[in-house]
C-alpha cells in the first residue's frame, strides 16, 4: 500500500498552522495524535474494497461513513474526528437537513467543504457513519452486516435506498424520495434576468459597461461561479465584479463589449446558493452586440 496525503493525516495539536488563512486545519489538528495514521490507513483500504460510484448524497455519505464504522471496528474504540464529535452533539438536526439533500447531488455542504464548511466540515461523512451504525446494530448477524457494508453497491441506487431503510435510521414512512426531490427543485433559486438586455440579445449595446444578474431569491453575497462558455476567453464580457445588491437579488458584473461579436459565459451552480443553502439552477447566457 502507497500512503499519500500525510500532510494533513499527521498533523497534531502543536503543528504549526499559522501562516493559513482560516482555522480549518487548526480544528484538524486539535483532536489528532500519531495514531490517526493507523485510522486513516484502515479507512481508506475500506475504500479499495467497495462496489461503484455513488449516484448521489446519500451514496456518498454512507461511502465514506461506511469506511470510518469499519474502521472503529477493527481499532475497537469510537472514532473521534472532528466531524464525528460534533455529529454525535448535533445529531438530530443534521439528521433533518441531510434528509432534504440526500438524493440530490449537492454535496457541497456535506462533503470535501474544508474551509467553506459554516459549522464543522465534511458532516457528511458522519451522516453515513450514523447510517452505517444504525445498520449493524439492527442486524442480527453482524459479519454479514459487515460484508453488506462494505460491499454494498453504490452503482445501483436502490440498492443503496433499501440499505437506508434496512438501517432504520429514519423513521418508515418519513423517506419520500419523489415529494423531496420536489420540494429540493422547488426551494432552488434561479435567473430572474439579465439586465439592461436580456439573455438572447441580438442587439447589446456596446456602450453598456455593466450588466445585473437579477435572482428569484436572496444569495449569500460571499460566493459566485462563473465560467467560460464553449468559445473560451474570446467571448468572455466579464472583467470584474461590482458586488451584489444590498438585499443579495442581483449581482452586478462589470463588461466589456466589441461591434458585431458573440458573447457567452455560464452562470453555474458551483458556488451560487441561496441565503437558505440551495444551489442555483445553472443558465447559459448568450448575447451578441450591434
């Protein structure tokens, strides 16, 4: 086995982490010893053992929580990650939220958020590391319960929504995968317009030197995504920021235009999200000047 990544792996109270912007790695390290590098060598041999790619959430989660139930029994003692201790604390509601996201692929709250976590990152892992405990504890032979957590397989989805009820976790009858898609797609915020001209434009005004992006619900005004479009950086209008609207409704980008060109760029889902945490729906916007 090649083990890399023991940057992070072996970091202790006393490494120093003060030259990083946030406090990320400093919460890391507060709770890891030497011997985090036996778990982090079970957990991710777990990993070379597991079926598919998760289709979604809650495939995802159950993954990675699936590696660390393993890994806590094989080590004989309760795992106590950063995101572990503060799941065990804060159960009930994660349980809530993580129920609203789980057959989305929204992971960005739950999973690999570092830095950008507004609580504790990577509660996802907890998540599935609940589930993944649930799951043993009702089973009442328990080495086939570790050979179905292990080898589930994350390809097929339904196979990992029965594991989910099989767990128990969640009440039955309180899992209604259609209804919380629905309401998922409903509460996701979208482009009201693009202002002064709207998206489509044959006639852009040259002489326009900014443009409004006018959402359908107030954004966190800390983040945004924007990329090229398929015509690369040559018809890209963007050349700076002016901020969001006191209320978080619209964005303000700064432009650039030439006669007679095509522009193009994609409004994406990456970093746009509502005040309420949901992703924007992705627009493709597409113009051409006079």
């Amino acid at each position: 086995m090649v083990l890399v990544g023991t940057e992070i792996a072996t970091g202790g109270p006393g490494t120093d982490v003060s030259e990083f912007e946030d406090n990320w790695l400093a919460g890391v390290f507060q709770n890891q010893d030497a011997d985090n590098i036996v778990a982090l060598n079970i957990h991710e041999y777990i990993h070379t053992q597991q079926n598919g790619e998760p289709q979604d959430l809650l495939g995802l989660a159950i993954s990675e929580g699936a590696c660390d139930f393993i890994t806590e029994l094989v080590m004989g003692r309760k795992m106590q990650n950063n995101y572990i201790q503060y799941g065990r604390a804060h159960e009930k509601e994660l349980k809530e939220a993580f129920k609203r996201d789980m057959f989305t692929s929204d992971y960005m709250q739950w999973m690999y958020n570092g830095s950008q976590a507004e609580t504790v990152a990577d509660l996802g892992y907890f998540m599935g590391y609940a589930i993944c405990t649930a799951y043993y504890q009702q089973a009442e032979n328990k080495p086939q319960a570790v050979k179905d957590i292990i080898e589930l397989d994350y390809l097929d989805t339904l196979a990992v929504e029965h594991f989910l009820e099989k767990s128990g976790y969640y009440e039955p009858g309180t899992v209604n995968k259609a209804a919380l898609q629905k309401d998922y797609a409903a509460k996701r915020p979208y482009v009201l317009r693009l202002e002064p001209f709207p998206n489509g434009s044959l006639e852009a005004d040259t002489a326009v030197k900014e443009m409004r992006i006018v959402f359908s619900r107030p954004m966190n005004t800390h983040a945004y995504s924007i990329s090229y479009g398929e015509r690369g950086k040559e018809s890209f209008p963007i050349t700076g920021l002016g901020g969001y609207s006191e209320d978080g409704t619209v964005l303000t980008l700064k432009i650039a235009l030439q006669p007679d060109h095509e522009y193009e760029f994609l409004i994406t889902d990456r970093s746009f999200r509502s005040t309420e945490g949901y992703p924007l729906k992705p627009l493709e916007v597409k113009f051409k000047t006079r």
